[in-house]
C-alpha cells in the first residue's frame, strides 16, 4: 500500500511516495543464531553486535553464529532506540536487537539516516519500542536520489564523527588532570576535607510532573538525552510556547552556570548550563543551584560524573521500569571539598582546552546540531 504525503506527517515534497514502516520494512531477526551475554568474550574473530551503547558488544570465534542476513544490515535496539549499520560479518546479540531489511526500491544507507531520523515517546522507561516503529511512515524518493542524500550525509557525519573523537580525547586529558589536582576521590589521598553534594548548592529542583504542551518552535524542552557528561546536546529537540515555559519556569528556570543532573531513566549524569538560551526542562533532569562561594560549577560537574560519585547515585536510584534518582537522595551523595580557588584553576584549564578545540575543529555539539538540521533537510526534499 503506498500513501501520497498524509498531511498530518508535514512532509513538504509531493511528488515523494510516503510508504507505511512495514509496508517498506521487514523485520528478518527470526531464524538467526544468537549469543546471549554471558558467551561474550573480550576478543576473537568474529564482533558482537547488540542494542548496547557501544558499537561492538562482544566477540565470538564460532563461525555457525554469523548472522545469515546480507550485508549490510541495520540493526534497532528496541529498548534502547540505537540504530546500527553493520557492513561486516557479525554475530547477533540476543536481548532486544532487531534486524531490519528494506522492500524493494530502498537504498540501505538512505533508510538507515531515515530511520534514525525519527522520533519515539520519552516518557515510556525501558520498554520496547519496535511498536511504535511499526506505526511510522518512511519517505520513498527516486532510489538515485536516494542514493545522493545518503552520499552527503555520510560526508557530514563523518565530520562530526571526527570532532567528537578530537573531543573525546580532550576529555580523557581533563579527568587525568581532575585526579592528578585532586586526587581519587575513593581514597582522597590529599586528605580534603569531607562534604555531600547538599553542602555545594543553595537548591535542587526538577521540572513539572505533566507533560507540556509541545509547539513547531519556541523554547527548548530538555530532557534526559539533551544530557551528555559534561556538555548539553542541541539536537532532536522539542519546544514549548512562552506561555508553556513560564508555567514550567514557576518551579524550576535553568540560569547560566547551573548543573543539569540526569535524576530519570539514565540517571547520575551532569552538566553544566553554560549558555544564555532559555529552556525549560523535563521532570526527569534535576536543576542545580550551585552557591559559588562554596563551589564552582565545572569542577562540580566534573566530580559528579567521576566513577565515584556515579556508583553512588545508582545505588540511590530506585524504581526497576521507572527509575529514579530522587532530590532528596541525590543531595548526600558524597564527595570531597578541595580549596575554591584550586577548583576555578582546574576550571580555567578546561576552558583553555575546549577553546583551543573548538578553533581548530569547531564543536562536536554544533557541528551535531549542523548535521541534524542537514538530515531534516534531506528528508523534506531541501537538499
């Protein structure tokens, strides 16, 4: 069954053939072998792919688990929402993965991007969410062009790929420096005074426990996915009207130099909100109020996503299909005091680093919010 651009999916081009998911998709994950968890080993020949956050879970060296699938594949968590494009024999992780195989007259690589172009509810925890996939709609171009949309969002996220890596490296530099001003914060070994994260700020606050009403644009609405350690991400954003922002705002505004901790689903999580955009954010990504004279927000930052203080709020986080890490909770994670003056010092080093990078490469989270709004393009025919 083929559709003509249903208006309700505000697909701008016409002439495109908009075809239902399953319409344009098989699902080709039944009869394939399948390695659970605990046959992974840390090498050997053959890659594991699976729904985790790393590309490559495992490895194997038994031939008769090779996926039977042709190459290249996509693969979809479905408790996770993570595609995968795999273009190399592989084994098939067992919980939760999904292959995918286009119908005829699709172009992997083109429905790969599509796909992950796409938008699921947030607010449904570690459910599976092949169910909504099923309900999507996927757009049909001519298969040439197909295959040059693919071409440029390749090249363009391949750019990305490589600014984050550069930054990726900046990172690991800072939190070898982190321990070395510092110390690990396990042992203490340069015998810091004791404190808990309530002795840093003057608040901690969530968003509302409704969902907004959602607008075309306005006022970004953050939720935990926006939240990376150390750095907010610009993309897939959703917005709020003013007047929605100014309800939510009552209880909880982000301000320059604040910490968004992950308190939601992927929990123990922190980043500071150093922009001068206005946004409002989801109950689930806890506002903090940092008191300056005690503390200052990077090196904050920093020491909430160190292994220690992580370990800590996960063991706070309660909930099995709705976690939480509650307000009440986080404030005692514990942690050190080292003097405010050698903390800003850590600070100015990592603002001299990100500089330097951000020169010479750009940023990771623009050239990521660059590579989006390219995607969106690509799908509405503006390429």
């Amino acid at each position: 069954m083929k559709v003509k651009n249903p208006n309700y999916l505000n697909i701008k081009i016409p002439t495109w053939d908009v075809i239902p998911f399953l319409a344009a998709i098989k699902d080709k994950t039944g009869g394939n072998p399948k390695v659970k968890k605990s046959s992974y080993k840390k090498t050997g020949e053959i890659a594991i792919i699976d729904q985790g956050q790393k590309f490559i879970g495992g490895y194997t060296n038994d031939d008769n688990l090779i996926c039977n699938e042709s190459l290249p594949c996509i693969l979809f968590g479905d408790h996770n929402k993570i595609f995968k494009f795999i273009n190399f024999p592989f084994a098939l992780g067992a919980d939760g993965v999904k292959i995918l195989t286009p119908r005829d007259g699709f172009d992997k690589k083109f429905l790969f991007y599509y796909l992950k172009s796409l938008r699921f509810p947030d607010d449904v925890g570690y459910s599976r969410h092949y169910k909504y996939l099923k309900e999507k709609f996927i757009v049909k171009p001519p298969f040439s062009e197909q295959k040059r949309i693919a071409a440029i969002l390749d090249k363009a996220d391949g750019i990305r790929k490589k600014r984050e890596e550069a930054l990726k490296l900046a990172d690991s530099f800072l939190r070898a420096t982190f321990l070395e001003m510092f110390g690990d914060p396990v042992t203490n070994p340069k015998g810091w005074k004791d404190a808990k994260l309530g002795d840093f700020i003057h608040s901690a606050k969530d968003g509302p426990h409704i969902s907004p009403k959602y607008s075309e644009s306005g006022i970004p609405f953050l939720s935990t996915r926006h939240v990376k350690h150390g750095k907010i991400i610009w993309e897939d954003l959703k917005y709020i009207s003013r007047i929605e922002a100014e309800k939510q705002w009552k209880k909880c505004k982000p301000e320059k130099g604040d910490i968004l901790y992950t308190k939601g689903g992927t929990t123990g999580i922190a980043a500071v909100f150093d922009s001068d955009r206005e946004i409002a954010v989801w109950v689930h990504v806890a506002l903090l109020k940092a008191n300056y004279d005690k503390v200052d927000s990077v090196w904050l930052e920093n020491m909430l996503n160190t292994a220690y203080c992580y370990a800590q709020s996960q063991r706070f986080t309660h909930g099995i299909t709705n976690q939480d890490l509650g307000l009440t909770r986080m404030v005692n994670i514990k942690m050190y005091s080292p003097p405010l003056d050698l903390q800003k010092k850590f600070s100015e080093i990592e603002k001299k680093l990100k500089n330097s990078m951000l020169k010479h490469l750009g940023s990771a989270d623009q050239s990521g919010y660059l590579f989006n709004s390219l995607t969106q393009r690509a799908f509405r025919g503006e390429l």
